[in-house]
C-alpha cells in the first residue's frame, strides 16, 4: 500500500526500510499537469519516449514489502535523474550559463532538467518557461523526491549497516546481440564490484543477456545517491521494454511476469549479499 501519499511521487513501504534493497522509479510518472500539456506543441503521445513506461509495474510486482519511491510527475514536467543544474537556456529563462558552464552531453541534446525535444517529435514546447515557473518544479518535485530516496537509504543504511538502491528505468530495444539488461554504476563510483556481480548473476539465471555501464552508466541518481565508501551502494538498471510491453497496446505485456521475477531474484540476491552480515553484528 501507499505509506505516504504525495503530489509528484508515491512511497510505498515503512520510513524505515525492513530490506537493505530500496527501490527508485523516476521516469514512469504518468500525470500530466494542465500547464505541460497546454505548453505543448506536439501531440502528447509524442513523449512516449520519455517515459519508462509501466516499469513501475514490474517493480510494484516484484515488490514484497521493500521501500519504494515512484515519480507520478512524468519526466517531460521535470528529470529526477538530472542535475538542478542542468537548466536549458533554450527552453528556461532561469537557465545561468555559470551554473553549467561546461553543459553535459544529454543537456546539449536537449534531455536537460526539462527535456527541450524528443526523437523522433523534435522541439517540444511553443512557449519559454520561466525562471520562476521551474524553480517551483525543482522545489515542489525533484528536492522532495530526492529527499525521500535519501531518507529511506540513509535509514536502511543505519538499521543493516549497508544499503542498496535499485534505480528501476527501462530502454528502447537495443537490437540483435546487444544486452536486454544494463546495469549502470558509474563505472564503479556507485556500487561496489561484488554488489553489481550479484545483479549480473541474477539476470543470467533467467537466461537475460546483460553488460555493464554501455550504453548507460548512470545518472544524477546515481551520483548523488550512491556512496560505497559511506555504506550505501547505487545500481541503475535498464530492462529492454519489449520484454514486458506488448508493442501493439504498450500495456503490461505476457512477459512482464517473467521480467518481474528476474527483477525479485535480483532484490533477494542483494538482500542476501547484505542480511547475514547485518545478522552477525547483531
């Protein structure tokens, strides 16, 4: 059930985590303010791509009473997984060329804190946003959302002595003999080895092909979440959407109950990693 109800994300689970594992979903969000949609100047089924779509599905199923965050403000409102930095100067009055003054690559191809355009739609928006306008994003939506995630991990950290944060994402198909599932951990700076092998070894067992940090390494989440040397490790993991998705209805698909359990062997073997050591110390 939802522990803690908000406007821009819901907590499922207790404060204080009962599993070392806490689970993030920043890009599933569905719920489309009045003010984007009027911004728009493409259809709205033209952000499809932005979304992680239905991803929080599978959590939600593979879920067994692990703290939970989800975003329901989609990532065309506001990127959890980017920087406040990462203000677009095209799109944002209140965008400072000092705050970015070397801009990252997704910012220059317009995937910033609000995303500028989408493949294969292009520009999104006929309007400029206000300074103001995304100032109230960032405080109402991505600093309470990062907040919670920080909160929830920093508690499991305390109660097992080592947390672990799943940051659940979902990707295009990536084509043939290219991994299903990637598992990002900024090359190491994130998560330690032996916690990301574990993810790696639970993906195999349902016979799910898988790489590490190509294409995707990780983002803010990551960066700002993730702290091995202070207890707290951080994986991103991108599940190939056709294994869930029906292509036709982009609904839950047949696969996704399969795709859900891979995504429960994962919890339990990062949980494992972490209990008996929690349980000696005890």
């Amino acid at each position: 059930m939802t522990t803690a109800p908000s406007r821009s994300f819901d907590l499922y689970g207790p404060a204080v985590p009962d599993s070392p594992v806490v689970v993030s979903v920043p890009h599933a969000g569905r719920d489309y303010p009045r003010e984007l949609v009027e911004a728009l100047r493409v259809p709205l089924t033209a952000l499809l791509p932005l979304e992680d779509r239905h991803v929080d599905a599978i959590g939600l199923s593979a879920r067994r009473g692990e703290t939970m965050i989800v975003a329901r403000r989609p990532r065309a409102w506001i990127d959890l997984n980017r920087s406040e930095r990462e203000r677009d100067p095209l799109i944002d009055d209140g965008a400072s060329p000092l705050a970015t003054p070397q801009p990252s690559i997704k910012l220059r191809s317009g995937l910033g804190l609000v995303p500028r355009r989408v493949t294969p739609a292009g520009d999104l928006w006929r309007v400029r946003f206000t300074g103001e306008a995304i100032d109230r994003r960032i405080v109402e939506d991505h600093r309470p959302y990062h907040a919670a995630l920080a909160t929830a991990l920093a508690a499991a950290r305390d109660r097992f002595g080592t947390a672990i944060l799943i940051d659940l994402h979902s990707m295009p198909t990536l084509g043939a003999g290219e991994p299903q599932i990637v598992l990002g951990d900024r090359f190491g700076r994130a998560a330690g080895d032996s916690i990301v092998a574990a993810a790696e070894a639970a993906v195999r067992r349902h016979c799910l092909t898988t790489a590490r940090n190509a294409p995707y390494a990780g983002g803010h989440i990551l960066e700002r979440q993730g702290d091995p040397a202070g207890g707290i490790h951080a994986i991103q993991v991108e599940i190939d959407r056709l294994l869930y998705l029906d292509p036709l209805t982009l609904e839950p698909g047949a696969g996704a109950r399969a795709i859900a359990a891979m995504l429960r062997s994962m919890i339990d073997a990062l949980a494992d990693l972490i209990l008996p050591t929690a349980a000696a110390a005890e």
